[in-house]
C-alpha cells in the first residue's frame, strides 16, 4: 500500500489545481505530450487533458491512478517510481507538490531533479511547483544552474493558494 494510497479516499485531497498553473497551461503557445510526475488524484492531470495536453500520470499510489482513470480513461496511468522514470519524449514535465528539499530528502530529490533535467527532451518544459521557501527555490535552481544543458526560464512566479493559507513558487523552464 502506498502512503498516499489512505489519504485518497477522501475526494479532491489537495484541493483545486492552482489558478496560476492552469492559466500558464492554458496560455502556453503550443500542446503535446506531458507527464505528470507523482500525479496524486489527478487534480492537475484531469484539467490539462481537457485542455488538449496528452497527459501520462506517473504515481505509486494505485489509488489515485484508478480515480484518474476512472475519470478521464484517456490519460495514461502509470504505476511507477518517479525516480527511476524516464521523462525523455515529453513536451511537457509536471512535478507539483513534489519537491521540498528537506535536509532528510535532499540528496535524493536533488538526484531526481538532475535525472529530470538530463533525461528532458530538448526544448521541453518543466513545470515545477513547490511551496514558497527562499531555501528550496535556491537549491532547485543551483541544480539547474549546475546542469550540463542550458534552461530559458519561462516562468517565475508564486501562486496564491487560499485552501492552503499559502504561497506556491511556479517556475518553468525550457531546455536548449
Ligand atoms: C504531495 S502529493 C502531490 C500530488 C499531485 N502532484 C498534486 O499536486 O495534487 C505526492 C504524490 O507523489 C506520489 N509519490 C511520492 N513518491 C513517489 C515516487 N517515488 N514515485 C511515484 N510517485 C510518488 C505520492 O503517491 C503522491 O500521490
């Protein structure tokens, strides 16, 4: 059993998708093949698939990709670990609510990060969303700075999350 797997059984566990992200989607110039890494519910998978995205969600919670499915059986589910995924091929890579960079976590969510950036497709883009912390946001970007690829940054921005009573950091980045 995954440890999302009880946190599932209520509806909408992490609430609506954030209004910022939706209308970075909803902008963005072009659409394609996008996956979701630790897709949870499918709170953001479900609405970038109306939008037209090809969406895979990738998560370890069979719970939640069943809601998913059960949903929206256009979206490709996954059962796998996010770490070991390959993300080449995308158009687009979705990480939310995925990153924290605690101390205890660090060297393996930085290892994620940098299989991400170098497993990326060139000129596709990483959107990436985490919870506004000067400390995390510094050390995702020095991952990106030290990455032997150059990334445009596209976005960079917070995200007012109300049900949350917090501020969320969206960045993405486009790889040259
Ligand atoms: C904080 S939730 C975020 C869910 C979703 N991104 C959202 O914002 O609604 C983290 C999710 O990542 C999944 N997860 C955690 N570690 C994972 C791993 N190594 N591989 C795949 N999924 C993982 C969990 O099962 C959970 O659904």
């Amino acid at each position: 059993m995954a440890a999302y797997d009880k946190h599932y059984t209520k509806t909408e566990y992490f609430g609506e998708p954030y209004k910022a992200l939706v209308a970075f989607f909803e902008q963005y110039s072009s659409r394609g093949k996008l996956v979701d890494l630790g897709a949870g519910q499918g709170r953001d998978a479900l609405f970038l698939a109306a939008l037209g995205y090809e969406v895979d969600a990738v998560d370890v919670s069979v719970v939640g990709l069943e809601q998913i499915k059960a949903q929206n059986p256009l979206i490709k589910t996954v059962k796998a670990d996010i770490h070991a995924f390959c993300v080449s091929g995308y158009d687009f890579v979705l990480m939310d609510s995925m990153l924290h960079f605690y101390r205890k976590d660090m060297e393996k969510e930085r290892r994620l990060v940098e299989k991400v950036l170098e497993d990326m497709s060139i000129g596709a883009v990483l959107v990436n969303c985490l919870s506004k912390s000067g400390k995390a946001e510094k050390t995702l970007m020095s991952i990106i700075e030290a990455a032997r690829w150059n990334f445009e940054i596209i976005e960079n921005s917070y995200i007012d999350y109300p049900e949350g009573k917090c501020e969320y950091h969206l960045l993405a980045i486009k790889k040259q």
